[in-house]
C-alpha cells in the first residue's frame, strides 16, 4: 500500500536536531517500506542557525517559528528546542492546518499546568501522533528485556537498581557549552536530562504507579545553580507490587563516560541490562540457577540486512528505528512513548524537583 508522504519539519536546529537528521535519513537504508519523506522546513530562534541547518541537511526552507506554523504543507514536527519551550512549541504545533505526527523532545513540558494543558490539548487532537523522544526503549535489548520480563517468569518484583551516569559536566569548558542544560530543576539538571531516560524505562516495566518518597543530590561548582543537580539519587516505590528501589542520574561521575543501566530483582529471578552492552541483556531464573546472557545484536522488525541483525546497536541504531515507528505508525512494539508515557515521566521528574528542594532545605539548616 503506498504511504503517505511526510512533509517533516524541525522546531530546533542543534545537536540534538543533528542526530534528528541522521535518523531519518538512514532510514532507507534499514526498511523497505518508509514512506517518501520531504524536509520542508527548519526553525529556531538564530537566523544564522536555522539558515546553516538547512542548507547542510537539505531542508528547503529556514523560517521564525511563526512563518513556520503558518506552513500548510508540513504534516510531520520534531520538537527539538530548549526544554522550557517545548509545550509552547507544542501548543503551536497542534493547531497547524495539515498536521498529522509530533515527535518531541524530553521533556513534554515543565509545571503541574502545562500538564494539565497538555493532556487537554492531546484529547482535542486524537488523530494526532505523538511520541516522545525516550529511544533508549527502542534498545534491541531492552525491548527484548521488557518483553522477556513482562512473560511474568521473574513473579514478583522485589527491588530495583538504575542509574544513568554521565563525566562530561566535569569540564567546565563541557559546561560553558551547555548552560541552557543546567538550569533549575525540573527545566535542567542530571535528573530531567539523564534520569528522565532512566524514569521512563522503570515505567515501562513497572507501569504508571510509581511513587517518590524522597531524593538527594550531591555535587557543586560556581558556575551551576544549586538548583540544577549535577547529581541526584530518589526512592521510588511501586503501589501495586510494592517493590521499591532507587534511579540515579549524574553528570559527573568521572571514568562512566556515558552510561544507562538497571538491575531488576524478583521473587523468582533478576535481570541487568547495560546501554553499554546494548546486543545483550542478562537475566537470572530459580529453577536454572546460573545467569544467562541472551545476545540481541540489532534485532529489530522488519528484519533489517543492513548492515546486519548481529552486529552492537549503538545509541543511534534504536533512534532510527525510534523513527521508523513513528513515521510508519508501527504498533508492534512491546511499548512506545506515547504522550501518556512522556507526561508520567514529566510528573515524576516534577515531584523530584520537589523532594530536591526539600533535601536542599534541610541541608542548609543544619
């Protein structure tokens, strides 16, 4: 059946929106079936910004945001700005004329409001895609670990263990470069940037009733805010299995380079995966009584021959097929980060926020 075309346009035109770019172009080169694909259009708030990505990517036009909203062609947006403007992005984006699928950045949006807007205006737009940029779930092996664990072998689960850690904040010329990154939680820091990823996969094994019950932070330079962790620890615990355990995200932990892994511990068995080695999982049942290594390499469906279903996916490989779902409206996946998905992540990374507010409180008093 022949697909429509996209008519794809970005709100956003730097690092982020590179690998944006990669993605969608190496598409063809995975999947047989993607639709034509156009890239109409490029937008961010530097002309000279804007002008350069076009021209190097290849999208016809460079507009201000509100010449690009007013393009009737588009039926495709990537949100990839600064965080704080990405429900106004949205906002913007949902009441264009022709448009179809949304793929936004991390995170959706920042206050308790603007997620309340934003479930509004995602119930007045249904026939709207929209996906949220959480690629690690399309990790070959994690989205055979999710699926492995939601079989029910492991029973019950007990306690958990996932971190994401990060060194490159260590530098300060790293940082002078990023300053849009280190504002106040729950816009910046380690947490929202690195231990959203992390939040996103405990609920994409554990579901949406996760609970806070506190968090603390570490870490300190001159040049960043108190505000903005540069690392963070929270318990988290599950009402309805009622395990409990601990996600961590830092930007400095010197030697990790950059680094999402989890080990998930239960009445019958365990499972570890590492974004480290991302073309295997390890998991661990009662009755075998040893640990088993289960290789991934770059299983994806379709089946893909390039370069092929054995070789390590790296961290662009799930972002590409992160955009083969979206764009294709795959529904095979064992879970995709819907606007339900980003909007429980962005109500955690929120109460975070708060809970860092109150450790840092009670810091200062003593």
């Amino acid at each position: 059946m022949m697909q429509e075309k996209v008519i794809a346009g970005f709100i956003g035109a730097g690092g982020i929106a590179r690998s944006h770019a990669f993605s969608i172009n190496s598409l063809k080169y995975y999947y047989n079936d993607v639709p034509e694909i156009v890239l109409e259009a490029v937008c961010s708030a530097t002309e000279k910004s804007r002008k350069s990505f076009a021209e190097h990517f290849g999208f016809l036009h460079s507009y201000e945001l509100d010449e690009f909203v007013r393009n009737d062609r588009i039926n495709t947006v990537f949100i990839l700005g600064p965080n704080n403007v990405h429900y106004e992005h949205l906002l913007a984006v949902l009441d264009m004329k022709a448009i179809k699928r949304v793929y936004v950045e991390k995170p959706v949006c920042s206050t308790p409001e603007e997620e309340d807007a934003t479930r509004n205006l995602v119930s007045g737009n249904p026939s709207v895609r929209i996906q949220v940029g959480y690629q690690y779930l399309f990790t070959a092996a994690a989205r055979e670990s999710i699926a492995l664990w939601k079989s029910g072998i492991f029973g019950r689960p007990v306690h958990f263990d996932i971190k994401y850690y990060h060194s490159d904040y260590l530098k300060k010329e790293y940082r002078d470069r990023r300053v849009s990154r280190l504002t106040p939680a729950p816009d910046g820091g380690a947490m929202a940037d690195l231990g959203s990823h992390a939040i996103s996969f405990l609920i994409a094994f554990f579901g949406n009733n996760l609970k806070i019950t506190g968090a603390i932070q570490a870490g300190h330079f001159d040049d960043v805010t108190d505000e903005s962790d540069l690392f963070s620890s929270i318990s988290v615990y599950d009402e309805e299995s009622r395990a409990s355990g601990t996600i961590s995200a830092s930007r400095i932990s010197s030697g990790t380079g950059d680094s999402l892994s989890a080990e998930i511990y239960a009445e019958k068995g365990a499972l570890r995966f590492s974004s480290l080695t991302p073309d295997y999982f390890e998991y661990y049942t009662e009755g075998s009584e040893t640990w088993i290594r289960k290789m991934t390499g770059s299983n994806y469906k379709p089946v893909t021959s390039f370069p092929s279903g054995h070789v390590p996916g790296g961290w662009l490989r799930p972002m590409i097929h992160a955009h083969y779902v979206f764009l294709t409206g795959g529904s095979s996946e064992v879970i995709i980060p819907d606007i339900v998905h980003g909007l429980q992540v962005q109500k955690l990374v929120r109460e975070t926020a708060e809970h860092l507010r109150k450790f840092r409180d009670y810091i200062s008093s003593l």
